[in-house]
C-alpha cells in the first residue's frame, strides 16, 4: 500500500471546491463569487453530487470521473483542532501531527513518523518528497528521498494599462493625484502578491501540476519501495479576485484536477493500493471580502482517492452552515480532525496498532479513531 499527501498551501476555498449549494446562507455571503446551483443545459454551474453538496464545474472532466468510478471520498467541516489564521503556523501543526498544545515539537513530522513504523515493520519501505526542500512534514529520523517539481514561471505582471492612463493625465491638473492613486494601488498589490506568495513557502502552482504527474506517477509504479509521497501545491491564497465558475481559483483547481487525474492514469495497476490525501492548513471565510476574494478562516474539506477504497460519497460529520453556526461568526467549523481521519485510514492500510497511532499522531484519542478507514478501504 501507498500513502501520498498532497498539501494546499496557502488555505485552498473548500466551499468552491465542494459546495454546499442547498444552502440559502452560501449564495448570501458570497454575492460575487458563489458557484451558481445546478442548472440544466449550462456548463458553469455547481455539478450536484447529492442533495446538499455538489462539485466545482473546474472538476468534472478530472475529478467528477474518479468519483462516479467511486474512487474519490470528500470529507467535508475537516481541519485541524488547532485555530490559527497564520499561514505558517497553521501548516506547521498539521505537518508535526501533534496534539494542539502551548508549542508543537519540531523535531519530527507526521509522514516521517509513519515512515518508522512502516521502515520497522516492513523492511525497506522508504518515503519521497517533491519538493525543492524537505518540508517539515517528512522531516525526522528516516531518509527521505528529495526530487522537486519544476514548473515554468510566470510571465511579469503587464502595467501598459497602467502606463496609459498616466499618459492621458500627463500635464493635466489631477495628473498627481492620479499618480498617487497608481503608486497606492501598485504598493497595495505587490504587499498582497508578497503574501500570497510567502503562503506558498516556495511550492508550485497547481497550474503545472498536470505536467508533472505523469512523471511522478511512473517514478513511483516503478519504486515500489517509496511507499509514503508528499507533494505541495502553492496558490490558493485567494484574497482577491477569487472568480466563481471561472477565474483565478478556478484555474488552480482544474489544474488540480487534472493532476490528480494523470496521476492515477500513471500509477496503472498501483493505482488500486494508492490512497492520495489532499490537505490545506485552513480553509477560507465564509463570506466574500470586499475584494471579491476570501480570507483566512477554519474549516475545509479533505479528499481521499485511490483504485481501492469505497468512494462516490460524502464521509464523516456534519454541521449546519446557517450564519449562527460559523465558527467565530466567520468560518466552516470543523467537527472531523484531519488526524482522526487519516489515522483511521492509515490503520487500514498499514494494520497499524494503537501504539502506532499514537506515534504517529501523539496524543491521539481512541475515541478519535472514526470508522473512516473501516468503511473506505
């Protein structure tokens, strides 16, 4: 069996990815950039997967697919019990895997800990990071092999427009105020785009990521022996300019789909021993800012794919999403720790005990093993 996780830098917007469009209060908060509810005959609508929740329409030539085929689980109010709105903080203790405490204990992180148990149990199973460095999550006492993903860059923001309003005002009374108007905005955007940016803590964009997964996928049917992966994806800061059925998130999340999608076609026959995990530290607020984008918030929505596991579902928990129910008045609450998740798949797929788990997840509470694992795999 195989384990990937694929981590969303940045705190990706689950209620676009996975929206729940039968609720009145999404398409009140979101009055610019909720995804339209199920319309027969037109493409850019919500793609409804039962009553309460349906898929991004970025999704249904990659994602929609792998669900029908049952081989995609979303698990929707998921997060970690930890509430933090700071990029960094908040990745750093989902990676270290602890218990929410004063401070989580750097020395180690979660995948490399699963590493041990599985290096211990099972001979020569090792782990790879596509990453430019290794993160924190894979750090620890077990080598981990280093091989980044590379994307092309992107092109230089283009300010002609800029230029030639400038060039209309040139001589003209409000020709400084103009001017100060354009270094405000430019100052504004390059300290957001800076951000934005830092969130990504060097991972690349999700737009390259298709490109990338047909080669991962044959490094990994070919390794039999890495059998823990850890990827990262950068970009899903959406502050500003979110878009809805199109846009700037929606270009993040096809091409993670599309991704996904290459990597179980690359994987052939280890497709079907393969459970990938897809993660963010955060998920974004419930409603839109004034910058038609979203801010730093709580709750998400994890995903779970693989050839083997029972899928086509929604999994774990639920809450309401009425405006009295947020958490903090402002987020999705979370009523699925991810470690309570994971760690029951992780039992199934690598017969971990109790001593296991709770190397892996410290301070994991039995009462916390949900039946996740038993009823996906």
């Amino acid at each position: 069996a195989r384990f990937i996780l694929v981590f969303l830098r940045g705190g990706y917007d689950a209620l676009s990815a996975l929206v729940p469009y039968n609720e009145p209060f999404y398409y009140e908060a979101r009055p610019n950039i909720a995804i339209p509810p199920p319309t027969k005959g037109r493409t850019d609508t919500v793609i409804a997967l039962d009553e309460r929740w349906g898929l991004h329409p970025a999704l249904q030539e990659s994602i929609l697919p792998l669900y029908e085929a049952k081989q995609v689980v979303f698990v929707p109010f998921a997060g970690t019990a930890f509430v933090s709105r700071s990029h960094f903080q908040a990745q750093d203790w989902l990676e270290f895997g602890q218990a929410p405490g004063p401070n989580p204990s750097p020395s180690t992180g979660f995948l490399n800990r699963l590493l041990e148990r599985l290096h211990r149990d099972q001979g020569q199973a090792t782990g790879i990071s596509f990453t430019g460095a290794l993160p924190p999550i894979v750090r620890g006492p077990v080598q981990v092999a280093n091989s980044p993903i590379t994307v092309p860059k992107r092109a230089a923001v283009d300010e002609n427009r800029e230029e030639l309003i400038l060039a209309m005002y040139q001589g003209h009374a409000l020709e400084p105020l103009v001017r100060d108007g354009i270094g405000l905005r430019r100052q504004i955007s390059q300290e957001l785009q800076e951000e934005m940016q830092s969130a990504n803590r060097g991972a690349t964009p999700a737009k390259g990521f298709a490109l990338q997964a047909a080669r991962i996928g044959r490094l990994l049917r070919e390794r039999p022996e890495y059998r823990v992966g850890f990827i990262e994806l950068g970009g899903w800061d959406t502050h500003a300019a979110q878009g809805s059925a199109q846009g700037n998130l929606s270009r993040q999340l096809q091409g993670l789909g599309e991704g996904l999608s290459v990597l179980a076609d690359s994987l052939g026959p280890a497709w079907t021993n393969t459970v990938v995990a897809v993660v963010s530290e955060f998920g974004r607020t419930f409603r839109e800012n004034g910058s038609k984008g979203t801010d730093h918030g709580h709750g998400s929505a994890l995903w779970l794919l693989g050839g083997g596991i029972s899928g086509g579902a929604i999994y774990g928990e639920q809450a309401r999403l009425r405006e009295a129910d947020l958490h903090q008045n402002r987020d999705v609450p979370v009523v699925n720790e991810y470690r309570s998740v994971l760690s029951g798949v992780l039992r199934e797929m690598y017969a971990l005990d109790v001593q296991d788990l709770q190397h892996v997840f410290p301070g994991l509470k039995r009462s916390s093993r949900a039946q996740f694992g038993q009823n996906l795999l």
